[in-house]
C-alpha cells in the first residue's frame, strides 16, 4: 500500500514510484505547484499591454503590483556611460 502526496490517502500501489492515488490527485498536486492567475489580473495585464507608460520603471512597477505585490519595489538600475 502507498500513500497518497496530495491527499494523504492509502492506496494500492501498482507500480514502486507510484505517488498518487487517483490522476485527479496527480493533476491537483501539479495545480498547486503553479501559481494561478485570477481573472482580475489577466484583465489588468491585457490593459498593460494597451497602456502607454512614460518608462520602463513605470511599467515595471504595474506589473510587479499586478503579479507579485508582496515582492519589494524594484528600483531603478543606473548603467553608466562609457564614452
């Protein structure tokens, strides 16, 4: 008998490496792995993508809000010239 990953549950194993229980079980614990995007944030990156910004800090900063607001602001990096 194995034990399930996702769900805890004791199943009969057919193979040594199996880790689930079911594919459902299997498809869940690959879900939960993978952020998901809400529908909210889809639409606000597509307004983004249409959205004229008057730097690449100010685009970047919408879409560290979007995507990932407990993530520090990201500052800006200075490349300085070399002529």
């Amino acid at each position: 008998m194995g034990l399930c990953q996702h769900c805890g549950a004791s199943f009969p194993k057919t193979r040594k490496t199996r880790k689930y229980c079911t594919n459902r079980c299997k498809t869940n614990a690959c879900l939960d792995k993978k952020p998901r995007l809400r529908a909210a944030d889809v639409e606000a990156l597509q307004d983004v993508l249409s959205a004229e910004f008057t730097s690449v800090e100010a685009m970047r900063e919408r879409l560290r809000m979007i995507l990932a607001p407990e993530m520090p602001v990201i500052h800006a990096v200075v490349v300085p010239r070399m002529d």
